[in-house]
C-alpha cells in the first residue's frame, strides 16, 4: 500500500503518467490511489520529485 504525504505532494503528475496500471488520479487539490487496483510496484515511489509517496506498513509508523 502506498501512502502519500499531501504536504509534500505539489500535485505535479508525474506518478499518474508512470503508473502501469492507471490508478492514480489527482482532483483540484488531492492525489488518490485506488489501493485495488495498485499493484505495489513502487515505480510512483521512483519518480516523485518531491518524495511524497513511501510504502505503507513496511517500517514507519
Ligand atoms: S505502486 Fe505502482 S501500481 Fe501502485 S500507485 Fe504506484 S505506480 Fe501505481
Ligand atoms: S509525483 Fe509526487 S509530487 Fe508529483 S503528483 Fe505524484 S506524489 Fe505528488
């Protein structure tokens, strides 16, 4: 499960654009993952600029 930061998140897009399975989608103010349909391959982790996305439940609390 991938967690996001939304104070870090400046909503630029660029995870939506990489995600292989499509399910991220940003409204006018938030970012959202359709924890269903995401496939944990972490390659939004991988291209966020601003290091607000992080695995969920792994270590931090
Ligand atoms: S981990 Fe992969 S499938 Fe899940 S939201 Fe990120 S890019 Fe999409
Ligand atoms: S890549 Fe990072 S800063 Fe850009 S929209 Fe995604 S989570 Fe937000």
């Amino acid at each position: 499960m991938i967690k996001i930061d939304q104070a870090l998140c400046d909503l630029c897009g660029t995870c939506v654009g990489v995600c292989p399975v499509d399910c991220m989608a940003m409204s006018d103010k938030i970012l959202e993952i359709d924890e269903d349909t995401c496939i944990s391959c972490k390659f939004c982790i991988q291209v966020c600029p601003m290091e607000a996305l992080s695995e969920g439940e792994s270590h931090e609390a």
